[in-house]
C-alpha cells in the first residue's frame, strides 16, 4: 500500500490549478497524467540570453533581451496568409521586426499596444536588410521580469502546450512535494554533495544543476537496483522444486547439427540451477541465430523429464507461433506433447488446451501472455521460459511464476545484446549465460551502404533479386514518441513506400507494421512466411523472432535513424538459409561523423557484442542502445553518462541494505519502502512478508 506521504504528488495533474479537461489532453499525451509526472518532466535544455541596451550590441542568431517600443502594426495584406508584423525600435532608434505567423497575431495586438515599452526575450535573426525576432518567446510589461529569461528551462511540449504554461505546472508542482525520508546511505550522501530530494527536484529545473541532476538518476537507479535485487532474494528464499533429468527425452532428439561449445557450457548452467531448490532465476543472453531456442528446449525437456510442465511466454502471437512449431519438429523424436495457447484460441479448442494443461497431457505450452490468465492452471509448472525479456515487465513474469505449485524455475531469453556495463540496468536480478559463438554453417552477411538518392537503382536491384524467386525485406523507420504513441507521419511513409512498391511488384508485395488491426497483421505475414507474397513492406514489428529462410535480402531505409542494435536485430532476419544474403542500409545525405562510423561498423561486423560495446563507446552520454526514436530507454531521469557511471554504486548500496534488512524495517529501510513506491517499483515492496 503507498504510505501516504505521497498521496500529495500521486494526485491526477488537474487537481492543480488552470488544468481542466482541455489542458489535460496534451498533457496526457506528454504521459504527464500525475503532480509526480510534472515534477520530474526535467528541462531537455537551458537557453540563456544576453540582456542588451540596444540592437547593435546583439549578433545574429543570439538569444536576447531588450527594451523594445513598437512604432506600427503591419497586417498581412491576405490575412491569414503572410506573417504579421510588429515594427519596434530601441532606446538608440534602431528598428527590429517582430514577427508572428497564424493565430499568434491577436496575441501580438494585445501584448504590443503601439508607443509603450515593453521587455523582448527572443532569438535575433536577419530577413534581408531587416533584423527581427520571429514569436518573441516572451513579452514583459514589468522591468524587472526580464531577469527571470536569463536562463529558461525549455521542456518538451506537445500540441496545446507552452513553455510559460507547462514552467506554471512544474512550479506547482515542486510546490507540492512533501519532505521525505532520506534514503540514501549517509556516508554516500555527504561524499556526494548532494541536495535533498526536494531541493535535487527544484534545482535541476532552474539551471544545468548537475549534482541536482545526477542525485535524481541515483535515485532512479537504486530503486530498479533495490527492486530487482529483493526478486532475487525472494526467489531464493522460496521453496521451489529441484529438477533432475535423466537424460531419456533427450537422449530421443536428433538435431541436424552439433551444439556450439556455448551451448552446451549453457545447457550444464542451467542444469546445475534446476537441481537447486531455491528456484533459478536466468538469462540467456544470445546473438541473432545463436541458437537460444535449442538451449530453452533442452531446459524443457529436463523439466519433463523431472515429471514437469514448461511453459515459453512470447511476446507476439507471430513469435509464439513460430516457436511452436520449431519445438513440436525438434522435440517430435522425444513424444512430448507441445502445445500453443495464444488470445485467438476460443471455444473447444481453448477448452482442451486447459484440461491438457490440468490433467498434465500436456508436457509444453507454448503462448502469448494469454498463458498467465487467472484461468489458465497447470498440474505441476516446473519451468518458464521468457523469450525477449525485455517486452515484459518483472510483474507479468511474477504472475506467470505464481502458477506452480510451488515456484517455478525462470529461464529468460533475449537476442538483444548488452554491454557488460549496463547487463545489472536491465537484469541484476539474474544470473547471465551468454552464447557468443554461432552455429558452423552460418553465412556472413554482405551489408552496404548506401545514399537514398540512389532509390531508383535499388528499386531494380530488388526487381532482379525477385525475378529470381527469392524473397526480401523492406523495412521503414517507426520512431516513437516521448508520450509512447508513434509518429503519424511514419506510418503514412511506410504506406506510401508500400504504395509505390506495389505498384511496381503488384501482390508479390504485402505490408505490416503495429498499427495494423492484429488479423490482417497475421495474415500477410503468413503469406509471406508460406512464399505467397516475395516482398515484406514492414517497421521494426520484424525486429525479433520472424524466420523465413528464403528471405536473402533486407533493405532498410534511412538507416541512420536506428540503433546499432536494433539494424543488428534486422540485418538477423536474413542470412537463415543456405543461400548468400545481402542487407542494404540506405542513409540520408547528410550524415554526423558518429553516424558514418556507426553504419561502417554495421559493415565491418556481425558481431553484436561488438557491436553492442563499440555502439556504446560511439554515443557516449545520452541512450541507451536503440535511439530514443527506435527503442525504449530503460530509464526516464538516468542518462547512459550516469547509468555507467553511478549503477555500480547503487547496485553495492542495495546489496548492502538487503543484505542488512531485507524487510525494509530500519529507518532507512522504511525510506527506501518509500523510494520504491515513488518510481513504481512497487512490485519489489509486494515481495516483502506483510508488504
């Protein structure tokens, strides 16, 4: 339950002033739906300005401010049409333009009555021999408020939204905030020089405060840390069941090809974790084809032959159907019963599917989260399997390892890799396995470079490479927003490439991306599966888990736009088959020094713990591996800078604290209850006896 000290900040936003239901909307949308949201929507950037005298002190392209007396309003002479002009001069006489486009001219009228003096922040620019300030950021009546534009927050804003409005939330906001509980280790705190939590807040939206700012993220990161390690603790004091195989189910498989040395230095992993009691808790960290799959089925199978069920959670129904059928094939030599359980199953077959699981016929279900429903059972779940790990949150799985008698095992999978540096961000509840070396046979992917100017040729590169018979791929970029939502000018761009490259290939072509209604999704990327259509038009909805061995060439437009990561994902999606692939990254004309080496390294290699780290190295501070754009950051306040720098701290201290009161009744203790509480990690507190 919250402790009611923040009952105050967890208060829906329009419990403040001058937020109603139209003001809420965009809010909404920037996710600002609390006080708290508000509180933390830290500024992306400080502009600073220079208080001038006069217009010839200012050079072009400076944030200013000046006294200025507007002379003469000129209104477009089509209104609507053309920009509305303030004409104003200094205190020497020297004239600058004040202008405004659209709606913002009544605003003009009302804030530059003509022969009064008013105070000017804005950027001074040039339109030909004439200077001006395009929408003054700000229009002062009183002398001295001037000052206050020195230095100004500029948030991120939506439509609907200002800046002068959402710095009169934020103030309200921090207005609000109760005194808490100091959670931080006191020797730590006074090494640091860091501002209490409510100070830390208000500071780092007045100015560039970096010991304000680095004690939020530090706060951030020891709640995930704190929350993530009490999993672990929980999981280990919890009696689970050990697993001991006898190797006869096993023994039955006759895979097509021998296990890399990963592999099997996994499986024995694995194996000794299931022969403990306390229930394991792994990750299985794999490169694109590095045969994770293999890995999970082995693990299953000591499960089944223990007298257990498995289970192996996707995130997608394409994912999950997919896995089904690659287990059924591998495991059929062995007799298990492999079965699938998505959202789509109704009826009948649902119901079989649910005695199957009851009567424990079935060994295997393989299924989307439809898997950990309140009325879905098992006889006797001895192992989950979570492919992609990072698509579900630590309370989805928490729900799905409830369903055993006792707690079952965990064996959590990604194909997504990580830094060594940021592995204790995303898992340091877990023990990790890696799989760095990929199966003999795999052929090394041909990838180029290459400018979009030259659509045209690569239009009729695709044209021959589908006259052969061949399959390809033809990915556009899907960037997410701040708020979650997409943008809606990627989508129509996915569409009307998908357009013109239907109207060249006809139905050879069919499209997917996320904002497709689910059946019409599932139904082209079948056809696609099956070899009814050759060419794929999709987003990154591909990025994992989809398996065409006769698709041998993936273009990906404006390749500048994703991580390394996730163009490591794709590139993945060819190169299945015996046949030589080839993956296109067209990029912008225009390309930073950073961007032309990161592609370059997509040339140079296919490793992607390589790519991982060097990518890493090539950002510096900032995100996490995918762009802001093309994936999730794990963090909101933690930049990659603090992450690196600060996670190793938080991680010791949280160990610490656990490892000293691991119920949280110190008086530190109880503070961290709160800290959890406060950036939702609440999950972590469930865990604890009496919560």
């Amino acid at each position: 339950m919250r402790p009611e000290i923040l009952n105050t900040i967890f208060a829906e936003s329009q419990t403040l002033d001058g937020v109603g239901p139209k003001m809420a909307k965009p809010l909404e949308k920037l996710g600002l739906t609390r006080i708290k949201d508000i509180a933390y929507h830290l500024p992306e950037r400080f502009v600073s300005r220079r208080a001038i005298a006069n217009l010839d002190e200012g050079a072009e392209g400076e944030q200013v401010i000046i006294a200025l007396t507007a002379t003469e309003h000129r209104a477009p002479y089509n209104p609507g049409r053309g920009p509305y002009r303030v004409m104003a001069q200094d205190e020497a006489g020297n004239i600058c333009a004040l202008t405004y486009f659209g709606r913002a001219s009544y605003t003009a009228k009302k804030q530059l009555p003509v022969g009064e003096k008013r105070w000017v922040a804005g950027r001074l620019d040039r339109y030909g021999d004439m200077l001006q300030i395009v929408h003054p950021d700000h229009v002062e009546t009183d002398s001295a408020a001037h000052l206050a534009r020195m230095n100004e927050p500029v948030y991120a804003l939506s439509e609907g939204l200002t800046q002068p409005r959402i710095g009169a939330l934020v103030a309200q906001s921090i207005d609000r905030l109760p005194t808490l509980p100091e959670w931080i280790e006191p020797s730590q705190f006074d090494k640091s020089g860091w501002p209490n939590w409510r100070d830390a807040l208000s500071l780092a939206h007045k100015d560039t405060h970096e010991k304000a700012r680095d004690r939020l993220a530090y706060d951030e990161l020891l709640a995930n840390s704190l929350a993530l390690l009490m999993v672990k603790a929980e999981g280990r004091r919890r009696r689970g069941q050990p697993l001991i195989g006898d190797g006869r189910l096993r023994d039955r498989l006759s895979l097509p090809f021998e296990m890399t040395g990963a592999q099997k230095r996994s499986v024995t992993e694995i194996e000794g974790d299931l022969q403990q009691e306390s229930p394991m808790l792994r990750l299985l960290q794999g490169d694109v084809g590095a045969g994770k799959t293999v890995v999970a089925l082995e693990a299953m199978l000591i499960a089944n032959e223990a007298g257990k069920q498995a289970a192996l959670l996707a995130p997608t129904e394409i994912l999950a159907r997919q896995h089904f059928e690659t287990l059924r094939n591998m495991a059929a030599p062995t007799g298990v019963e492999v079965a699938l359980l998505t959202g789509r199953a109704k009826g009948k077959e649902r119901e079989s599917i649910l005695m199957g699981l009851l009567d424990g016929s079935i060994h295997i279900l393989v299924g989307t989260h439809a898997i950990f429903q309140d009325t879905v059972n098992y006889k006797d779940l001895g192992l989950v399997v979570i492919d992609e790990q990072h698509r579900f949150g630590v309370a989805q799985r928490l729900a799905l390892a409830g369903k055993g008698r006792r707690a079952p095992h965990t064996l959590a999978m990604t194909a997504t890799p990580i830094p060594r540096s940021l592995t204790l961000a995303q898992y340091g509840e877990m023990d990790v396995s890696r799989l760095d070396e990929l199966p003999p046979g795999r052929q090394a992917i041909d990838t180029r470079v290459v400018a979009q100017e030259r659509m045209d040729d690569v239009v009729a590169g695709v044209e021959r490479h589908l006259a052969t018979g061949q399959q390809a791929y033809w990915v556009c970029p899907m960037v997410r927003e701040a708020n979650g939502s997409f943008q809606t000018a990627d989508i129509a761009a996915a569409e009307a490439r998908y357009a013109a490259l239907q109207e060249r290939f006809g139905d050879a072509v069919v499209m997917v991306h996320g904002q497709l209604k689910p059946e019409v999704k599932d139904a082209n990327m079948e056809r696609f599966a099956s070899g009814g259509a050759q060419l794929l038009v999709a987003t990154t909805v591909i990025e994992v888990g989809v398996d065409v061995p006769a698709a041998t060439l993936m273009v990906i437009e404006q390749a500048e736009r994703f991580g390394l990561a996730q163009l490591h994902q794709l590139r993945g999606r060819v190169g299945r088959g015996s046949e030589k692939s080839v993956c296109l990254l067209l990029r912008a004309a225009e390309l930073s020094e950073t961007g032309k080496r990161r592609l370059a390294l997509m040339r140079e290699t296919q490793d992607g713990f390589r790519i991982a780290e060097e990518d890493l190295e090539l950002r510096g501070g900032g995100e996490l591996l995918g762009t802001r754009q093309s994936g999730d950051a794990a963090f909101r306040i933690a930049d990659l800078e603090q992450v690196q720098k600060m996670l190793p701290i938080a991680h010791a201290d949280a160990r610490m604290l656990i490892d000293h009161d691991g119920g949280l009744t110190s008086e530190r203790g109880e503070a961290a209850r709160v800290l959890l509480y406060l950036f939702e990690r609440d999950w972590g507190v469930q865990l604890l006896r009496g919560g």
